[in-house]
C-alpha cells in the first residue's frame, strides 16, 4: 500500500524574507507596548498604596494652557528602599491618563541627596517601557532647584538614551520662575521647598509678565 503523499505548500522567498525583514525591523517600542499593556493591568490592580503614601509624584494643577502638571519631589523618592518594581506601576497608573494629551513635568530636585539618586539603569528601564505618547505629548520637562549633578545627568541621559526630550528640559533657580508658566494657586509642593527657596533666592525675586 503506498503512503499518501504528503501535502507541501511552500511560501515563496520573497514572501519569506519580507516577513524576516518586518520582525527584525519591528522597534523596541513596538515590543514595549506589549510590556507596557501588561504593566498596565498589573497597575490598575495590584495595591500600589506603599508607593502612593510616599507623596512623591502627583498632579498638581494646570499651567496657563491648561495642560497637567505633573510634580515629583526629589527628595521624598527613597530610591534605594522604594519597591522599583511598584514604583513603575505607579508612575504608570497616574500617568496613562494624563499623557492622552499635553502635559508637563517638574521635579523638585531640593534638598536630595545621593539616597534619592535612581540610577542610569532604571532610568533607561522606564524610558524604554514608556511608550511614545509620553515622549510626544510631553511639553516641558522643569527642574527646579538643579544642582551640577542634576545637570549632567539631564545632558548625558537626553543626549545619549532620550534625545527625543532633549529640548523640553529646563532648569529653573527658583520657584518662582515657575510662574511664568502656572499660576501660584495652582502648584502644590512641600513647605520645605518653599521655605529653601526664600532662604537661597529672598522673598519675590521674579516677577512673572501679565498673561495678554
């Protein structure tokens, strides 16, 4: 009896190398989104309430164009203690629904110390898993209080694994300064910052021009 033949359909070359060249031309952000997605479940169920009653990272009003402020206050991020892992889904679950749109970011760089410093690793981490709506809809990124430590960081990481926000980075000597951008109501932060500000800059060392 002779064995039925088998049935061998074969794709055609060309056909095969297109497929070949689409995955490995597929960009590490399209691999992120699958890995984003999941973070993103994981956030929206999991208890993040360790990382959340830190009071680090928060949205804190408007600017004078509406957009979200997003606030994180240097010195209360225990880097070296925090839970990493939940620090990112946190991060996540306040951010998605606020980087649909335009949005802003200052971080308080105040009074931190090398216990509050995240290191290149983890930055590149949670840059590479963020996908591009937060690279795009992110408009100014403020530092406020830099120190010559938080300048170097900023050139080396926007130069060499974030360029696309090089130019949204901007670093502010003073509270104040921020007003040009939102109003005073509209920011909140710790006393501490406040009251670091007065004693290294004086009391209204910037007046913000009238908005037209």
């Amino acid at each position: 009896m002779e064995r039925p033949k088998m049935l061998r359909v074969e794709l055609p070359e060309t056909d095969m190398f297109a497929n070949l060249v689409k995955f490995f031309r597929m960009s590490s952000d399209e691999f992120d989104e699958s890995r984003y997605e999941k973070l993103l479940r994981r956030a929206r169920s999991e208890d993040l309430s360790e990382v959340s009653g830190i009071g680090c990272l928060y949205q804190s009003g408007v600017d004078r164009l509406g957009r979200p402020v997003v606030v994180f206050i240097g010195k209360w991020f225990p880097f070296n203690k925090v839970n990493l892992d939940k620090a990112l889904l946190y991060l996540i679950d306040l951010l998605d629904p606020i980087v649909r749109g335009d949005y802003v970011i200052a971080y308080f760089h105040t009074l931190t110390t090398s216990q509050n410093y995240p290191t290149f690793a983890w930055l590149k981490e949670v840059y590479n898993v963020l996908p591009y709506k937060y690279k795009k809809n992110l408009k100014a990124f403020y530092v406020i209080h830099p120190t010559f430590w938080t300048k170097m960081m900023t050139w080396w990481f926007t130069t060499f694994m974030a360029p696309a926000i090089k130019q949204k980075v901007h670093n502010l000597a003073g509270v104040e300064f921020l007003y040009s951008v939102m109003a005073p109501d509209q920011l909140e932060i710790p006393a501490f910052i406040t009251e670091y500000d007065m004693t290294i800059n004086g009391f209204r060392y910037f007046q913000p021009a009238a908005p037209t």
